[in-house]
C-alpha cells in the first residue's frame, strides 16, 4: 500500500486569522483583489478580468489541492480576518522541487489590509506548512525589487535576501530587478 499524499490540514487558524481553500461565493472577493491595478503592479499579471477570474482564476482555487509530494505543484489559500470574515487576501505555497525538498512562498494582500502584519501572520503559517508539515529544506519567496513593502515582510519573517538579479525579466513593457529571499529548516527552527 503506498503512503497517501501529503495535504495540509486545513482550514488554518492563527490568532486573528483563517487560511482557508476557496469557494465558489469568494468570486467577489477574489475579483476585487485580482482586478485592482495597484495589487497587479508588481505580479507577473496584468489586473484580471470578471471573465478571467470566474473562468481562470477561481476554478483552479477552488479545485481539489495537489499532493504536496509532488513537483510543481502549489495551492493557493483564502485570508479572512477571523472576527469578520472579511477577505484580506491570499498565500501560495509551491512545491518545486520534491528531490531537493525546496518549495516557494507567495502572498498578495488588498491594499486596504496593509500596516496591520496579517501579511506576515499568514505567510508565517506558509513557512510552518512548508518545514514542518511538509518537510521542505529550503523555501524561497520573489518579488519585484521596487515593492519594498514586501522586501520588509520578507526580512519580518526572518527571510535573507540572497540575489539581486539586474533585469532578468521583461514584464508589462519594461525590464525589471528580481529579488530573491531564502530561509532554510535549520533557520526556521531557530527562529521558531
């Protein structure tokens, strides 16, 4: 009989946080935070369309989550403020590369949601899915350089910087810097 496939138990409460799996009545919430132009500015995408994310977009985050234990895969998680339900916005955790145990954090926040570290309070529970559930070596997180409020949560979450890639990627129209953050097992747990 083979092991059955690592999956997070889910839904995942902090303090004032639920980290949940999407449902068909978040289309709202997910179209507000995927259509505004400020959140896209730094994402690999343009700010979306109802079309796109009621076709694209929640679909795929609505779907059975992938087993953990296999390459390239992700999930994405609802953020809801607890006391309200109020949608704040939502994590990612990719598996790249289940040899080498090394995954990758992403997060995207309405703007409405900043300045009160729920950001960092879910991206922690990513970084603990991640080592300790999971049991991934080695997790990244990347980002445009010019979102400094991102850089900043990364460094709150213990996160160093490792590279600063020059114009590696041509997106929306121009040439843009990469920044790269790592965190290790070891360095999670001592900051555990």
């Amino acid at each position: 009989m083979s092991p059955s496939p690592i999956q997070p138990s889910l839904p995942i409460e902090t303090d004032r946080l639920t980290l949940r799996q999407y449902v068909e009545s978040d289309y709202d919430d997910l179209l507000k935070l995927q259509a505004n132009v400020d959140v896209a500015r730094f994402l690999l995408h343009d700010a979306r369309t109802p079309e796109q994310v009621r076709d694209e977009s929640l679909p795929k985050r609505v779907a059975d989550l992938p087993p953990m234990d296999v390459a390239n895969q992700a999930f994405t998680l609802a953020v809801l403020l607890r006391e309200t339900g109020q949608h704040l916005g939502e994590v990612t955790l990719f598996a790249q590369n289940t040899e080498q145990r090394t995954g990758e954090i992403g997060y995207v926040f309405h703007p409405e949601a900043g300045g009160h570290g729920y950001a960092t309070e879910a991206a922690t529970e990513l970084l603990r899915l991640g080592f300790e559930q999971f049991g991934m070596h080695r997790i990244i997180a990347r980002l445009d350089f010019r979102n400094t409020a991102s850089a900043q949560l990364l460094q709150r979450l213990g996160m160093r910087q490792e590279a600063h890639f020059v114009r590696n990627e041509f997106l929306k129209g121009e040439w843009t810097d990469e920044l790269v953050f790592a965190m290790l097992a070891d360095e999670w747990v001592k900051r555990s």
